[in-house]
C-alpha cells in the first residue's frame, strides 16, 4: 500500500483497513507459530502498512487541531 493511496482514504476508512490488517497481523503470527507460514514477508509487509496507516491519522488529527 502507497502513502498516497492511504491519504486519499477518509478518516473511517483508514481506521476500517487498520483493524483488518491488524486482524490479517494476528493470522499470520499465529501461522508462523504453528510452522504454516508461507509468505514470511507479508509480516513486514503488513506491519509497515499499519505504521503507514497510524502515521497518516496521526497527521491528520494534528492538522484539525
């Protein structure tokens, strides 16, 4: 996910895709812990796009302040 496809989204729609990719992050630590993980790198692909997702609200909520 870009940062410029994350701007464009509303505030409700970020926090939406927030809790399902926190969702997705809980499914794959535990395929990791049971040795089904195939795709190690959707990890850190997962967790860069959630650190993108609450940087973007971040700024937005300061922006309104």
């Amino acid at each position: 996910m870009k940062a410029a496809d994350i701007r464009a989204k509303t505030p409700d729609e970020l926090t939406t895709s927030l809790s399902e990719l926190k969702k997705e992050q809980f499914n794959l630590r535990f395929q990791q812990a049971s040795g089904q993980l195939e795709n190690t790198a959707r990890v850190q692909q997962v967790r860069r796009d959630i650190a993108r997702i609450k940087t973007i609200l971040a700024e937005t909520s300061k922006a309104r302040a």
